[in-house]
C-alpha cells in the first residue's frame, strides 16, 4: 500500500513539474499593463485554463500523498525492508583456564 502511494506521489510529482514548465508564463502581462495595455494589473483573468485545473489537482494530489506518506512514516510504516540483525554472541560465564607453562629444566 505505502509501496503504491510512493508511485502515485512520485508521479505527481513530476507530472506537476511538466505541467508548470509547459504554462506560459504571467510576466509579459504585468509588463504591458505598465506599458498602457487594456488588461488590468492584478484584476480577474478570466476563465481558468485547462493547465491552471490540472496544476491544481496535482498540486492537492501531491499534498495528500505527501500528508499520507509522512502519517505512515511517523508510525513505524516504512518501503525498506529492515534486514534482520545477526545473531549476538554470548560471552562465555567461566573464564578460560590457561594451563601453567612447563618449568625449564636444569639438566646440562
């Protein structure tokens, strides 16, 4: 589940980014009203076009996912797999007994 929100989340993502890149951009229009254009400076721009409505729902489908993904994230839920921890070893109770060396003998 959190495996496919990741994939909804990523392609939002940059489905958003191709959309925003493709608009055309708002500042000639800032521009000419300066210049004595008949368009206002800050009014209403009409009807909203195909690519405002689909930048803004991909804009709320990426914060719902990222909202989803960061609940999930906070209890525990997680895509990587957590590899299982090797076995510790015990140390053993009793120390281990070393025996004495040999004396050196005397014999010449």
């Amino acid at each position: 589940m959190i495996t496919l929100i990741t994939l909804i989340h990523i392609l939002a993502c940059l489905f958003l980014i191709f959309v925003v890149l493709i608009q055309s951009s708002k500042g000639a229009e800032l521009g000419a009203a300066f210049g004595g254009s008949s368009q206002t400076l800050f009014g209403s721009r009409g009807a909203a076009t195909f690519l405002s409505k689909v930048t803004a729902i991909l804009a709320t489908l990426f914060m719902v996912t990222s909202l989803v993904l960061s609940i999930a994230a906070s209890k525990g839920t997680s895509v990587v797999k957590k590899t299982p921890q090797p076995p510790v070893q015990s140390i053993p109770q009793e120390p281990v007994k070393i025996p004495p060396a040999p004396e050196p003998s005397q014999n010449k």
